[in-house]
C-alpha cells in the first residue's frame, strides 16, 4: 500500500538498518533531495531528474539511495535503499489529492488557459 506525499509538505522516506536510520526527504516544490543518516545531513541536491542517486559511506559501509519518480500523473515517488550494492527495501509514495484540491487545481487550470489565450491574442495584435 502507498502512503501519501504532498506537494507543500513533500515527501519523507526512512528506513532502519540495524541501530541505524537512513531518512529521505524530498520537496515537491523546489526539486531538493535530502538524505539524513542518524539525523546527519550526507547528501544534498537540487534535481528535477526522473532518477537521482545519492551515494555516501558510513561506519565503513557504502550506501546507496535512489530517489525516482515512477508516476508523472499520480505524482508517485520510490525510494530504494542499498548497503554495499545490496537492496534493503523499496518504498513508494503517491501524491496526496484531496477532493476540494481537485477543484482549486480545475480553476487553476482554466484560469491558466484563459489568461494564456488572452496574453498571446493581444501580443499577436500588437506585432501585427
């Protein structure tokens, strides 16, 4: 089952390894990944890739995160955690739309395609 992200709140993933906790954020606004080991900061970056690897070592171990989104529509996010090269786990997110976010998106939208069309006739008048 998917648990839920936010396009304001973002994304959080985490997962233990053995007395240790690998945390993921990830923005749905500005693109930036965050990976956390013990509330440590070891990778950071700005992306708007559909894949990013962040990779780091600690205690003498290599870590892997991959950070992919799997659903333009949906706006599903998975994240994959590997020790040594090994996957450990794979957890996915979907974006979390409420019913009257559907109709603020809607009126966005529209509101959107109308000032675009009335911008574009009035630039195309004024060059002609």
């Amino acid at each position: 089952m998917k648990e839920h992200g936010s396009i304001l709140k973002g994304y959080w993933f985490q997962h233990k390894v053995n007395d240790d906790t690998i945390s993921v954020f990830c923005s749905g606004l500005t693109g930036k990944e965050s990976v956390y080991f013990n509330d440590a900061l070891v990778s950071d970056k700005y992306s708007w890739k559909l894949k990013t690897p962040h990779h780091f070592s600690m205690n003498g171990k290599s870590y892997t995160v991959n950070i992919q989104i799997t659903s333009l529509n949906s706006g599903a996010i998975s994240c994959q955690f590997y020790e040594e090269g090994i996957l450990l786990a794979t957890e996915e997110k979907g974006l979390t739309v409420k019913a009257n976010n559907k109709w603020l998106i809607l009126i966005t939208s529209l509101f959107g395609a109308v000032l675009g069309y009335f911008v574009g006739y009035e630039l195309v008048k004024w060059i002609l």
